[in-house]
C-alpha cells in the first residue's frame, strides 16, 4: 500500500489515571509517504506510526504542573509508557476535504490514557492493489440461497480505508457480481446483496490465518447473510506498478 499525505494539527494528552497528572505535546506537521504493508486497521497503523516515528520511544518531556509557581518545571521522563497497551480506538470526528480524528490507547495496567487529535489533510492519497483467488461465497437472502465460486479477481483503490474488512468485502462483491454475467441469476444479486438490503445496516467480520480469510456480512436478523472463503494477498513492488498508474503521486 502506498501512502502520501500529510498528518497536521497533532495534539497528543498524556493522562496518568492514578493521579491527577496531564500532559500535553503539540508537534509540527509530519509527511507520511511511502509503501506500507496493507494494515487490517487505521487506529493499530496511526498508533505505530505516532510511537515508533512521530514521537519514538525515549522521548521525554518536561512540563510545568506547579499550580502556585509557574516558573517551576519538573521533569516527566519518558513519554511512553513501558509494557502491553488495549487496542487503540479511532474516531473520525469530521468529514470533508481535512479528515480531523481523536486516536486513543490505554495501556493494559490502567496507569496511563493517550489521547492524540490529528488531521490527515485534503491530498490524502492511499493506493492498494488485492489479489483474491478461489472465492467461495454461500449467500443466503431470505429463504433463497446462492452459492458462486470463483477462480477470484484483482482490484485497486484510493483511499486510506479505516478497516480492510470493508475494500475485502467490495471486492468479493464485485467478484461475485462478475460471476453471474451470462447467468439466469445476472441481476439478482446486485454487489453480492440483494436489491432490499441497506448496505449501511449489514454486520461484517473478517478472520485471517495467513493468506486464508473468513468473511461474514449479516442483517441483525440474519434474513440475509453471506458467508465467503478465500485467499488474499497484496500486490507490492514491480506487481503493484504493473498493477496500478501511480504517476500521479
């Protein structure tokens, strides 16, 4: 996956949750560019990013707390804390040409809350290239079932999709939408769900060991639901420049 944009506006809120101590770091502008490893998900990349470059480990910080003597500093030592952390958790708090998110990660002893406000700005470029073969898709819609099997598909996007789960399930869908020109199903299935079906209430789930993948999609009350089997690798290097026209980055 390649990657141009730039991460602007960064606010970062260190919160110990045993006391009363906050700190806060605002940092300048940072240019992300490069190719990337597909990630499964936006919050889990932006965390490695701000830890391991942005802000990497040893950074330390000094910061006044003093609410009687502000000339008073006190050193904070190492920004990060050490050990295991939950998962980071992402919310995109506007849309439009400017994306602003709050990006946010506890570490598993409780001690410390990271906060981190970020926009990712309006030249925001995310190109991928997949590879899915030997799709399996059972597809049930009410009380009819369909079952496509395909020797699979390639497919590009421009984004920076927040979950792979969604550009995975787009590219099934169209695979499967492929599958069934020539067929007396051709039309029913439109990108893999049926016409009635709100795509923004279906309920999906991705589970991968290796380059095999599981993915469901579902309505609450399973009146329809697909389930699909396949195998999934990125396009990278020379395959990715034979694939996609990136002379625009």
């Amino acid at each position: 996956m390649r990657i141009v944009c730039t991460v602007k506006n960064i606010r970062i809120m260190r919160t110990r949750n045993l006391g009363s101590m906050d700190s806060e770091v605002i940092f300048s502008d940072y240019e992300l560019a490069g190719e990337f490893p597909a990630y499964d998900r936006l919050a889990d990349f932006m965390w490695r990013l701000f830890k391991e470059k942005i802000i990497p480990e040893g950074f330390e910080i000094e910061d006044n707390d003093d609410e009687i003597d502000k000339t008073v500093t006190r050193i904070q030592g190492r920004f990060w804390e050490d050990g295991d952390f939950y998962p980071p958790t992402l919310a995109l708090l506007n849309h439009g040409n400017a994306a602003k998110y709050l990006l946010c990660c506890t570490s598993k002893s409780l001690a410390t809350t990271y906060q981190i406000w970020f926009t990712l700005d309006k030249k925001r470029v995310g190109l991928y290239a997949f590879d899915m073969k030997n799709l399996h898709a059972v597809i049930t819609d009410k009380d009819k079932t369909y079952t496509f099997d395909d020797e699979g598909n390639k497919a590009e996007g421009f984004e920076i999709f927040e979950n792979i789960t969604r550009p995975l399930w787009e590219l099934a869908a169209n695979t499967i939408m492929f599958a069934q020109d020539g067929t007396e199903d051709e039309g029913t299935l439109d990108f893999a769900n049926p016409r009635w079906v709100d795509a923004s209430n279906i309920l999906t789930s991705l589970s991968r060991d290796g380059n095999k993948c599981h993915l469901t999609g579902r309505l609450p009350d399973n009146s329809y639901h697909a389930d699909m089997t396949f195998e999934f690798r990125e396009l990278l290097g020379d395959e990715f420049d034979e694939f996609v026209d990136a002379s625009g980055l």
